[in-house]
C-alpha cells in the first residue's frame, strides 16, 4: 500500500542577496526524504532556519523545489505544470503559524472559510454560507462569530477558523506548520485535541511541523527530525523518544522544557 | 474627538463647499459672462439693514453706486433709490448641475445691480464668477488627482506585484519624475504643449498634465503596501486554494491600498486645484470667457487693478476654505493608520 | 565613502536624464523659438531659415544633444535665443538674484523655526503649544500664491514697500548705504512671503521631532542631574533630533533654486524663475534646459548636502557606514 506522501531528495536554493543568479545560494533543503501513510501523522521536528516551513511550502506546491520529487498519491507533484498543480493543491492544505497573518483581519470568519468555495469556483452563494456554518460547527466556533472580522477573535478561535478554511476543500493531506506553536498552553491542547478528532472522522493525513517534542509525542506517530535542511534521524515516535541518536535530536529534546529524558523512562510535564 | 467623528465632520464641510460650488447657479445671482459695460469696477455694495432715513427694514436694502460728480472712477451711493434684495428671486436661466434647466437664484435684485463682491472690467459680476469659476478650478483638480491615483495606483501595483526589472524600471522613472520640481514640470509640460487652444481643449490639457505630474508619490506608497501584502500568509493560503494573479490583486491587495489612496487623494486634490489656479494665473491653463479662479486672479497683474480694486483679490481666498476641509480630512485619516505619529510627511518629503 | 561615491554618481545619472528628457520633450513638442519669427511677414523664410542653421535647429536631434554635451563639459549652456546671448552668464545673473532672496528666506525661516518648534514641543498641548499649532495650521491652510498676492496688495494699499523689481529708478545715484536699503526694501515683501509659506512646515517638523525625543529616558536621567531646561531643550533634545531635521534642511538647501518660483513672478523680482517661464513660453530652447539643469543640481547637491551633514553628526551613521 503506497503511503500518501513520498518525497524524495528535495533540494531547494534560495538565491541570497540581491543578485538574482543562483551562485551565491542559500541552501534550504539539502535532499530531504520521507514518506507519510495515509491516516497517520508525521511530526517534522527542527528548530528556527532547518527548512521546514520551505520544506512545507515545497509539498504544498506553493514554491518550485529546485530539484527532486514530492510523491502525491503516486503523482509527482513536483514535475507537473502549473495547470496541473492548481488540480492538486485543494488536495493539500497548509495551516500557518500566526493567525494574524493567514487571515485576512478586515474578512470576516464566514468569508474566510468560504473563501477556498469562492476561488474555486464551486456552489452558489447560499450554498457557501451553509457549507462555510458547518465547517465553523466543526471546529467549534460558535455560529454567531461568523459575522465577527477576523481580528476581533481570540488566537485559538482564530486558528480554529484557519483549520476550517484548510478543511473546505476536503484535502487528504494537512500540512500545520508550527500551527500550534503560538498558542497558549491551554489551548493549545483543546486544538491538539480537535486535530485528533477531526483526523479520526475525516480520515486525515498530517505533516505536522514544530520545533516542540513534547507536542510532537502527543500528536504523531512517526517523527522525523530536521537539521540544516536535512533529515538526520526518523522512525517512530516512541523509538525517537526513548533513543534519540543524532545530536541534534538530542538538543531539541533538552531545550523543551516540558519533556526530560530519563534512561527508559519518558517523564512527561 | 475621536478620528471618526472628525472624519465625518471635515467631510460634511467639504460636501457643502462643494455642494455650494456645483450649485452655482442658484447661489449667483447672474449670470458669469453677462457683461455690463455701464459698471466696470464697481466696488462690493454696502448691504443695509437701515436706510438713511432711519427706517428698519426687514429685507436688507442697498444703493445703487453712481459715479461721483467730477470724478472717472469714484463711486458713490444714491441715496435716493432704495433698492431692496429680494430672496429666491427669478433671474437668468442656467442648468442645474448641467441638467436641470431653471431660473431660481438665491438673491437678486430689480432695478440695480447687486456686486456683492463688486465687478471687474467689463462689468460682470464677480460673486457669480467666483462661483461659476470654482467649478472649474475644483473639477480641475478632482479629475487631476484621479488620474494621477489611477496611474500611481496602477504602476504602484504592477512594480510591487511583479517585482524584478519592472520594479526597477519603474522606480528610477519615479524617481526621476520625484526629483523634478513640480512647478517647473508642470509648466515645462504645459507650456510645451500648443497654447492658443479652445477652452475645453485647455481645461482637458491642464486636467492632464497636473495628472501626469504627481503620479510617482502615489505609486511609491502603493508599491509599499503591495510589497508587504503580497508575502502575508493570507495570499499564500489563498494561492494555495489556486487563487490567481487577478483575484489576489483585486481582493486581497487593492483594499489595502484603499486608505493610501485616500489620503493621498485628501492631499492633492487641493493642491491640483492650486496648480490649476497658478496656471490659469500665469496665462497657461484655462482661457476666458470661461473662468477659474486662477484666470479671475489674472488681472491682479495689472498695476492699477492691484492699486485701485482690491476686490479682484477675492478670489484668491476662495480656495482657503477648501484647503482647510481637505488638510484636516487629510489629518483625520492619517489619524486613523499613524495614531502616533505628530507629522505625516506624505505631503512633503525629503526624499 | 563608497556609499557616497555611488551617490554622487546616482546624481550625475539624474542630471544626464533630466537633460536628456527636456531635450526630447522640446523636440516632440511642436513650434520652437523661431515659428513666431515665421509669422511675422517682415522677416523673409530664408532669414529664417539661415538663423535656423545658424542655431543648428535643423540638425537630427542627437547630434544636438552631443554638441550640448560637450559645451557642458567645457563650461557652456548654450546660447539664447531671445537675449541673443550666451546662456550661462544669462542664468548666472538671474541666479544670483534668486539666491539673494531665497538664501536670506530660508535662514529667517530656520532661524524662526527652530526656537518656535522647541518652545511648541516643551510646552506640549498646554497654551504656548496651542497657540502656535493653531496659527500654523491657519497659515498652511492658506497657498503661496494667495499669501504673496496678498502681500502684494496690502504693500500697494499702504505704500511701505515697493510693489516690484530689485531696485528703484535711480538706483545708481545712490550711496552704498541707501543702495544696500533700497534693495533690502525690495526684498522684504518677496522675502516674508517665502518664510510665511515655509515656517508651518519647518515649526511642525521640529515640533514632531523634539516632542518625539522629550519623551527619552536619558532626557529624564539628564533633568534628573539638575541640568537648566534651556540647556536640556537646545544642547540635548535638539541633538537628539537632529536627524530628520537635518535632512529636512538638505531639502531646503535644494531648494534654494526653484522654490520661489511663483514669488518672483508675482512680485516681479528679476530671478531665475521669470527667466524660465520666459523663455518656456518663448521656446528659449537653451534656456530652459540650462535653468532646469541648474536647479535640479541644487536639488541633488542639497539632499547630498544633508547626507554628508547627517554623516559628520550622527556617530551612529559614521559606524555603520564604515562596517559596511
């Protein structure tokens, strides 16, 4: 059974400065591979400037990868054209980081999540509302913020509403990038929470992107770790836990202050 | 007061401003280019509330002016005929708005004439010029800051958007167009053009080139804005939901630049309107017999008008109140996206 | 140093495109200098013709351009036609004139500005402050053209000043004394009108300014020391605000030239900016080009100006330049 999502060797250049010529080139992926099932989650643990927002942005054919292909459901995504990735990408979704910023502030929340309608092109306008109120019930905002503007809601109701919008076109694969790490502790576990149900009903795939273990540990199965733009060390998630091997693993695992690591033993804060 | 309410009250001023201007017709009591050449120069009337006889009158009375005796050009009142004003009088014929064909004026009077703000050579009233010429003078800068928004906006949008060479060509063309006093450009661009043309032909020039002169301000600032939005997440989601080009800029990016647009648009109108009076002024924007407030104010430049009728200046203050409504409008708004900042230098930069 | 380098070459780029750009608008531009001569039915189309090629309008457009360029390098700005001279000194004395008038306006201005702005920002919102905005939010509300022509007329109703020109009838039997009064009596009217149209702007900016630094800790910490208030406002807040006021004061030096344009045409004082829009009418094709050129070099070399001035006083910007 060929897993949802194969990338392999994904590199990517970012010309640095103001030339526009690849020579002087930043390198943000360095031949990244991985591969998730269908249903189950894989955390992308790194911290700050290791790739992994270029490495989402990448999968959710947002930006061009340099070289290398990215699997989707036996598609190389990677090589099609631009007509052909528009096909594709309502089937990958992206949740970002800041709320603030993924939202348009002056929209209101109904807009937003029938926005994904609207740019398809698809139902008529009363259909959208309809559709649009009961994806709002599914991450549980209430149906009287609909017709609240984004700014006027709080962070966790606000990245609620970006899962909703990520939901509209019903895509196989969530890519949250760092979508949690924003948040409050407290709701950051009501989300964890709702994440869990909705792959549960839905039948999701995630790619869920942090730089936080202890997040990592609740939320996936698999875990992969990134460094400077490659994956140093992958597998599944209580096997990573209990015997980090790289460096790297081992420094992201000290500096979450929840999580300490005891010879066998996972003691969890 | 909070900025909404300042808003709204410059906002209420200016549309009253130009409600009074676009209803010229009706507040003149004549009509602009009706000559009499009986009356050249004639002072502004005293408006009395009591004759010389001591009696009180209810509707406000003047005297006709004659000449002194022994005198070219001394005016006196003749106290022997009291003329009285009359309200919602019926006078000449004009078109409301261009459309509306009537014959009310605010005030008139039978028998003299009533110069409110006096006459100038050829005898023709000057309140009604002033009225009648602000029309054009105001059109002219509405119709100039539209164009120059409408390219600024437009340019503003295809360097930030599109980035690259474009970008850069169109930055160094702005900035060249920045670097250029606008006075010098306005009148090298006016005068350049052919100069003896028919009125409307004038008007429509001088409405063009004041377009052409101030788009690289407005571009620059839109290009700001365009720049930052552009990489918000917001349109990244939406290209993620296979947004295109199009959509992005009309949905997401033309709002924001909206309160830009504004602003800016608060700040030059009355300077458009300025730079067509100073053309009019100097003989290169709007002929006669159509007037403008800058062509009325041509005649200051003769040495014995400036001496003798001071009251061919009035013009010149016609403006001021439209410079207040529109600065502090400007100043509400600025309000509103710099709510601390003291100084908006958009309007005068350094650089 | 190099930053400086690539501005100053930024600015020689500017003026070869100004240049360049006047010189291609005359000519898409229809009529020149001599059409008004072919009207005149006295003047035979030969003569024309002849003066035509005397002046080489008849030559292809860039073959004029590089004759221009190169009477630019040696000094020269071409020749006008409707003086029937050489351009530069033609500018030059023009210039002077103007200078005279816009040198003496901008330190009157400065000189009003900067203490009015301090004492404004000191006095934040209380009545000082309030006084001051409100008058120079009245005087900004009222154009150029409107304060001078105003001018004008309160000058020609009283009779204290002469309503035009730089210098009576009979100037040259004057002594030094009375000559140095007649022209000063000349100036005074040009002169108010240009520091009443640009004191709002300065007063606000220095205002904005100050204000902004007064609210600094290390001002508080320097107060606290018992340092007199005057000393606080001028050797400390000032410096601390120097900065924007600095630039603003490159760009007053720009435009020293070209901002007093529409004074001198209404108040007929014999400067650059009558000249100019002479000779843009007249089609004076040298003229134009030359004074354009020489105002748009005071432009860039005052914005230069600032940026040399704001490198000598704000050590911040010395360090910054030499890491680069």
């Amino acid at each position: 059974m060929q897993p949802l999502l194969r990338v392999e060797n994904l590199v990517k250049h970012y010309a640095a400065g103001r030339s526009a010529s690849l020579k002087d080139k930043l390198t943000a992926l360095d031949g990244v591979s991985l591969s998730i099932p269908s249903g189950e989650t894989l955390a992308l643990v790194g911290e700050s400037g290791s790739g992994k927002s270029t490495l989402a942005l990448c999968i959710a054919c947002l930006e061009p990868p340099t070289s290398g292909s990215i699997w989707f459901e036996g598609i190389d995504a990677a090589a099609l054209g631009e007509n052909q990735q528009c096909l594709l990408r309502p089937q990958i979704q992206l949740v970002f980081q800041d709320p603030a910023s993924s939202l348009n502030p002056r929209w209101t929340a109904l807009d937003i999540v029938s926005e994904p309608f609207l740019v398809q092109g698809r139902f008529t306008k009363p259909d959208r509302a309809v559709r649009a109120l009961q994806l709002l019930d599914r991450v549980a905002i209430p149906r009287k913020m609909a017709a609240r503007r984004a700014d006027e809601l709080s962070g966790g109701q606000k990245q609620r509403l970006a899962i909703a919008r990520a939901l509209a076109l019903e895509p196989k694969l969530l890519i949250l990038d760092e979508a949690l790490s924003a948040l409050d502790c407290s709701v950051q576990a009501q989300i964890s929470n709702l994440l869990l149900d909705l792959q549960s009903s839905l039948g999701l795939t995630y790619l869920f992107i942090t730089h936080d273990f202890a997040m990592a540990a609740h939320m996936a199965d698999q875990i992969a770790v990134m460094y400077q733009g490659r994956i140093v060390e992958s597998g599944p998630s209580e096997k990573i836990l209990s015997s980090p091997n790289h460096e790297a693993t081992r420094s992201l695992m000290a500096a979450t202050p929840r999580f300490i690591e005891t010879p066998g033993v996972l003691v969890h804060f | 007061m909070t900025q909404r309410r300042k808003f709204t009250r410059w906002l209420i001023v200016l549309v009253t401003l130009h409600g009074i201007i676009a209803a010229a017709g009706f507040f003149a009591p004549y009509d602009p280019v009706e000559q009499d050449r009986e009356r050249p120069y004639f002072p502004p009337v005293h408006i009395h509330m009591m004759d010389t006889q001591g009696h009180f009158h209810l509707r406000p009375v003047f005297y006709p002016l004659r000449l002194r005796a022994g005198s070219f050009d001394q005016y006196e009142e003749d106290t022997a005929t009291t003329v009285p004003l009359k309200f919602f009088q019926r006078g000449a014929a004009y078109r409301l708005l261009g459309i509306v064909p009537s014959h009310l004026h605010l005030f008139g009077a039978t028998g003299a004439r009533v110069y409110l703000l006096g006459s100038d050579a050829y005898g023709r009233d000057q309140l009604s010029r002033i009225l009648y010429g602000g029309q054009v003078s105001l059109l002219a800068g509405l119709l100039g800051a539209t164009v120059t928004l409408f390219l600024g906006a437009l340019i503003g949008m295809a360097a930030g958007y599109f980035g690259g060479w474009r970008d850069e060509l169109l930055m160094r063309i702005a900035e060249l167009f920045l670097a250029l006093p606008w006075l010098y450009l306005l009148f090298a661009l006016r005068a350049f053009l052919p100069l003896a043309v028919s009125p409307l032909e004038a008007f429509l020039l001088v409405v063009i080139v004041i377009g052409m002169v101030g788009w690289a301000r407005p571009a620059r600032l839109v290009r700001g804005v365009v720049l930052s939005v552009k990489e918000r997440d917001f349109v990244r989601a939406a290209r993620g939901f296979g947004a295109s080009d199009v959509y992005l800029l009309r949905r997401h990016i033309l709002p924001e630049t909206a309160s830009v647009l504004l602003t800016q648009a608060a700040i030059l109108v009355p300077q458009f309107v300025l730079a067509e009076m100073t053309l009019s002024f100097l003989g290169l924007g709007v002929p006669e017999p159509m007037s403008s407030w800058g062509n009325l104010l041509a005649a200051l430049q003769q040495y014995n008008v400036l001496v003798s009728y001071w009251w061919m200046y009035l013009p010149a203050l016609a403006i001021v109140p439209f410079f207040l409504g529109y600065l502090s409008l400007a100043s509400a708004l600025q309000q509103r996206t710099r709510p601390y900042k003291i100084e908006e230098k958009s309007s005068w930069s350094p650089s | 140093m190099r930053y400086f380098i690539r501005r100053a070459l930024h600015a020689v780029f500017l003026l070869f495109g100004v240049s360049l750009l006047t010189f291609l608008f005359s000519a898409l531009t229809p009529g020149n200098y001599f059409d008004e001569m072919r009207l005149n039915p006295q003047i035979s189309p030969e003569t024309v013709a002849a003066l035509r090629s005397q002046y080489q309008l008849d030559r292809p457009l860039p073959v004029r351009y590089a004759h221009w360029l190169n009477a630019v390098a040696h000094g020269q700005l071409g020749f006008s036609f409707a003086y029937n001279n050489p351009v530069a000194p033609l500018l030059w004395a023009r210039a002077r004139n103007t200078l005279l008038l816009t040198i003496t306006a901008t330190l009157l201005a400065w000189l009003v500005a900067l203490p009015l702005g301090v004492w404004s920002a000191a006095s934040f919102g209380r009545a000082p402050d309030r006084v001051l905005s409100w008058t120079t939010a009245t005087l900004l509300v009222v154009p150029d053209l409107v304060l001078a022509l105003g001018l004008l007329i309160l000058a020609v109703r009283t009779g204290w000043f002469p309503t035009g020109g730089l210098v009576s009838v009979g100037f040259d039997e004057l002594s030094v004394s009375h000559k140095l009064r007649d022209i000063a009596l000349h100036m005074t009217l040009p002169v108010v009108s240009l520091v009443l149209a640009t004191l709002p702007m300065l007063v606000r900016h220095v205002r904005a300014s100050v204000a902004d630094v007064l609210d600094a800790p290390f001002l508080r910490a320097a107060a606290g020391h018992g340092i007199p208030q005057r000393k606080l406002l001028y050797r400390y807040a000032l410096r601390a605000a120097a900065n924007p006021l600095i630039s603003l004061f490159g760009f007053s030096v720009g435009t020293l030239l070209s901002g007093s344009l529409l004074v001198e045409v209404v108040m007929s004082w014999p400067g650059l900016g009558p000249l100019l829009l002479e000779s843009i009418l007249a089609r004076d094709l040298y003229v134009v080009i030359g004074g354009v050129l020489l105002s748009m070099l005071f432009l860039v070399g005052g914005s230069l100006f600032a940026d040399i001035l704001l490198y000598l006083a704000d050590p911040r910007i010395r360090t910054a330049a030499s890491a680069k």
